[in-house]
C-alpha cells in the first residue's frame, strides 16, 4: 500500500491544532513555534504533492479511496489535478506567512481589558481551517467535499469574532460589538449558501445513486446517466450559489468587507486569499464537470454578474476611507475576473482564472500583510490618518508600493499575466463583455495609486513621525512574496505547465473549443 500522501497533507495541520491548542497558557510562545513548524512542515508535504504529480498523466492522481458510509455510497475519496495541485501549494506556502505575520496578534490585551484573548486557540484555529481547505481541494467525493465546505465556516468564525483587529476608532466595546456583527454575517450567508448546495447534493445522490465525482462524470460522459435537463439546471443552481457565495460574486458578496475590516490583517488574508480560493475552484472542478449543459445555460447570466463585480467592486474601492475595507472590494473586483475567466470557456480565460487565483492570493497577502503591520504601527485603519509614510518607513512604503502595483496587475508582476489571460479568454468569445472588463484595470490604477498617495507621500504628519520601519520577522514575511510576485510576473510557466492540462479537461467537459482566429496568422 502506497504513501496516503494527499490524507496526510490534510491531517498534519489537524494534528498540529489539537497539539497547539494542548500547550499550556503560560507556554504562549512555544504554541506560536509549534503552528509554525507544523505549516512548514505541511509546506514540505505539498511540494512533494507538486513534484510527484505529472501534468502530462492522468487526470486525478495520488489516489485515495476507501469505503466509508457504504449504505448512502459515501466514499473517502482523494485525488489531485493540476489545479488542485496549485491551489493546496499556493495555501500551504501563505499559512506560515499568516502565522508570522500574526505572532503577536493574539498576545494578551492590556491590562483591564474585558476580553481574553487565548494565544494557543489563535494559531490552533489557523491550522485547522488549513486543514479543512487542503482537504476540500483533494475530496473526488461530493459529500466529503461539501462536510469541509461548511466546517471551515466554524473555525474562521471564531478567528473573526474572537480575535478582531485591535485599530478601532470607536474603542473596545464598540470594536467587539462590530467583530460580533461581522462574524455572524459571515457565517448565516455561508450557511445559507450551504443548505441550499446540500439540497442539491441529496439531489445528485437521488439522480446519480452515488458522490463519487469520477463515477458521475463518466457516466454523464458516455451517456449511462441521463439526467433531465430541468434536473441538471436546478442542481448546478445549488452547487453554484453555495460557491458564489463563498467566492464572493456580487449580489453575494456583501460579508466581505464587514470580515475583512474586523479581522486582524493575517486572518483577513486567510479569507480572501485561501478560503475565498475554495469557492472558484469549486466551480471549476464540481459545476462544469458534474453540469456541463446547465453551465452553458447559465454562462450569460454568470457573464453578466462576473462583469458587475469586476466595475462594483472596483467603484466602491476607489471611495473607501478604510485600508481594509478598500482591500476587500479591491478582491470583490479581482474574484469577477476570476469567474469571467471560468465561464468565458476558453482554455485562454480558464488558464488566467486559474493562474489569477494563485496570483491573486500572493499579491493579496502582500498588500495586506504590509498594511497591517502600518496599522499596528499607528492604531488606525483610516486612510486619512496617514501621510508622509515613506520618509519615515522607506522598506515599508516600498513594499506596500509592489503589493499595490501588483493589485493593479502592472506588467512585469504576477497578476498581470493572468489577467491578461482573462481578458483575451473573455474577448475571443465575449468581445463586447472583454471590452467592458478592462474598465476594471482602470479603475484598480485609480484606487491603489490613490491609496499610496494618501498614506505614503505629502507631508508627514505628527502621528507617524516615529514610526519605524519594517522589522526582521515582517522582512521574512514580505520579502519572499514579492520575489514570488516579481519571478512569476516575468517567468509563470511553472504555473501554466502545471494547470494546462487539467483546463484542457475541464473545457473538454461542457464540450468546449477556442474560438478560430477570424483572420490566419501569416506563415
């Protein structure tokens, strides 16, 4: 019997919760070491997971099957495309950045403060929503995938509602009743979003008779399950408004800015940038594979609400007074690329959505992480409070200066390359809605330079007189994503060899082909 490497990329993180948690209270700094060499050491298990798979062999591999809850053909299935492959090195690479970045966030409040704030369960809770995603993005079985979907909604709200950003302008009782409210808000739409997606699985099943996603897809594929056009619409509605929540795609996105405001800057870089992440890929690997008709049907529509995203949220980050919140929308913005590129059904468009998910969580935690170490330094999340940062702090202006540029998608850094993708994918089969989305690069050009103008440049106020600059364990953290951000801007076929293949499989799936050239290419 061979290595259950995939199982074991998945508990490790889960074991190291349980034994985070276990270490005594007045142990607070051994809990922080012991979470970080856990990521680490689950960071070793995804790069094997990466040098091991093949993109060139089949199409799910490193394989784990075993029977589970054999009287409802519940299975504990694992297996690996090239997407997945990506998105569980992409979350394995940024937990260790969020744990260092967040080595104090849960240190005791000051003396006389009501709220305790319990160090171990901080780092404990990271783990296990690492363990949950990791899981959700190997599970080939749709009731697996569906049990961590949703159990990954309890730990991050305990990481909002708990342990909330200290930088509140109305004081403590008011930063807890607005963690409270955000923390709820996030989990009533999920679990919304997830009832309705459990119906549809009870659906599937009846339909089916199993949850193996493989065994679905080859029989829709060789035509031993016939499901009713009306059926196939209804189910992949289910499927598709539980991730479009989770995504966040406009109407639905409205719990993002409250989390992310709320959050401390390394927990809102877990929602956005890793949990956020479970969603579109969810599209990819269960909406188009289990329902390819009913995801051409609904590709318009989709069309359309990607499109809104990519200009709302764009439009509401330009007038945003809150550094967080300006950030959120900026994703909400960045998630309707995502999803155009999905449903542009271009191997062009899903490639760039695919590579945009990854670039979109290295360029997200940098910009973030960056300016929650600004605004631990200041005590404000208000743009207005800031100015003249860069005399005083040069490292951390410029830092915070490549994580913008990168959120604009400047050429020469990650995101640009697949946004690139996104918009060619789109315009070869959708021109007018291609056309309509590069608004969107304007715009993101109009919110980030605005952002640095505010904070950095101009005259240095009073407040940020002595702020000093980066320090060690922040360079550590910074440092090697916006290497990551530069080497892939210049060089991303790593990522594209790796994703490639998996895309061809997936147009190949709703019975999809690029769009010919109208004019040939000269020889």
């Amino acid at each position: 019997m061979s290595f259950p490497l995939l199982t074991a990329t998945a508990v490790l993180p889960a074991l190291g919760a349980i034994a985070t948690a276990a270490v005594p209270a007045a142990r607070r700094t051994a809990a922080k070491w012991l979470a970080l060499i856990v990521s680490l050491a689950t960071l070793v298990l995804a790069a094997v997971v990466l040098v091991r798979f093949d993109p060139d062999g089949d199409r799910y591999q490193l394989t784990e099957s075993h029977a589970w809850i054999k009287e409802f053909g519940v299975r504990y299935e694992l297996g690996v495309d090239g997407i997945a492959v990506a998105m569980i090195a992409l979350t394995a690479l940024l937990i260790p950045f969020i744990i260092l970045a967040g080595w104090h966030d849960a240190d005791p409040l000051e003396t006389g403060s009501k709220r305790w704030r319990p160090t171990q369960g901080f780092f404990a809770l990271i783990l296990l929503v690492e363990a949950m995603v990791i899981i959700s993005f190997e599970a080939t079985d749709v009731f697996l995938f569906y049990i961590f979907f949703e159990a990954m909604l309890i730990p991050m709200y305990f990481l909002i509602g708990g342990f909330g950003d200290r930088a509140h302008e109305h004081g403590e009782e008011a930063a807890s009743t607005q963690r409270s409210y955000a923390a709820v808000k996030f989990l009533l739409y999920n679990l919304v979003g997830g009832l309705i997606m459990l119906a549809a699985v009870i659906g599937l099943y009846v339909v089916a008779g199993n949850f193996s996603l493989t065994q679905i897809a080859e029989a829709r594929a060789n035509g031993t399950l016939d499901m009713a056009t009306s059926t196939e619409r209804w189910l992949f509605l289910g499927f598709f408004f539980a991730f479009a929540v989770k995504a966040p795609l406009w109407p639905l996105h409205t719990w993002l800015p409250n989390a992310m405001q709320e959050s401390t800057a390394p927990v809102a870089v877990l929602i956005t940038a890793v949990v956020d992440k479970v969603g579109t890929f969810a599209m990819l690997r269960f909406c188009l594979q289990l329902f390819p008709e009913a995801s051409t049907w609904a590709t318009p529509a989709i069309l359309v609400l990607a499109l809104i995203s990519i200009i709302y949220g764009a439009l509401l980050a330009v007038g945003q007074r809150d550094i967080k919140r300006l950030v959120a929308y900026a994703s909400i913005s960045h998630f309707g690329f995502i999803v155009l590129g999905i449903f542009a059904m271009t191997s062009q468009g899903q490639s760039g959505a695919t590579l945009y998910m990854v670039n979109h969580g290295i360029s997200t935690a940098a910009l973030m992480l960056v300016a929650g170490f600004l605004i631990s330094r200041r005590g404000s999340r208000l743009i207005a409070d800031y100015g003249g940062v860069q005399k005083v702090a040069p490292v951390l202006a410029g830092t915070f200066l490549i994580g913008g540029l990168a959120t604009l998608s400047l050429p020469g850094l990650a995101p640009f390359v697949s946004e690139f993708l996104v918009l060619v994918g789109t315009f070869a089969r959708y021109p007018v809605i291609g056309i309509i989305a590069t608004v969107g690069i304007v715009l993101a050009a109009l919110y980030t330079l605005v952002l640095y103008q505010r904070t950095m440049t101009g005259p240095v106020k009073a407040e940020v007189e002595g702020m000093p600059d980066l320090r060690v364990r922040e360079l550590v953290v910074v440092a090697p994503l916006i290497v990551l951000l530069i080497f892939l801007g210049v060089y991303p076929k790593p990522v594209t060899d790796i994703v490639n293949p998996a895309v061809k499989q997936t147009l190949s799936d709703v019975q999809k082909k690029d769009p010919q050239p109208e004019v040939e290419a000269s020889k």
